[in-house]
C-alpha cells in the first residue's frame, strides 16, 4: 500500500474542482480531488503550480486510473474531454493556469 501523502489539502482547489466538475468527468471520487488538491499550490496570480510528481519530461503527473498528465487531468475534470485535434497545453514551469 503506498504511503499516505501528508500535504493538506488545497481547499481553494479541491472547492474549485468540485463545483466546476464537468459531466463528462465520470468516475472522479472526491478522494481522487483530494488526493490532487494536495499537489497544487495557488499562486499570488491565480495560477495553480503543480507540486506533485513529475514525469521525464518534467510535466507534472497524476495517477487517475493510469499515469496522466496533470494538467489533462484537471482540463478533463473541469472542461471535458479534450478532443484529438485539440491539444492542450502546459504553460511553463510545471504551472497549471495562465
């Protein structure tokens, strides 16, 4: 069983996940919104800055059912399933937001 993540839970985000939860967004538990909130930080400018795990490529990572991409995570999660001929995108720095 893995370790438990000590990290307090970024209310501001988990609030923000949970009430902009797209109907698309299936089987997301409110464990699994914890379990994010506690890897973002918010930033003085809004932005959110992942401060999880990050893959090889330096991009944050989620384990949602498989490894994924932070930040598709939390598209998928508040916008929806992001289409294949549109790619979403990362802004610098492991910072989720813009």
């Amino acid at each position: 069983m893995p370790a438990k993540d000590k990290r307090p839970v970024c209310s501001e985000v988990y609030e923000a996940l949970r009430k902009q939860r797209h109907p698309d967004a299936t089987g997301v538990s409110e464990e699994d919104l914890k379990r994010f909130a506690q890897k973002v930080m918010v930033l003085p400018d809004g932005c959110w800055q992942w401060i999880g795990s990050l893959d090889e490529d330096g991009y944050g990572q989620f384990k949602w059912g498989r490894r994924r991409r932070a930040y598709r995570v939390a598209y998928e999660w508040t916008i929806g399933i992001i289409p294949q001929e549109l790619e979403a995108e990362q802004s610098p720095h492991s910072v989720i937001g813009g």
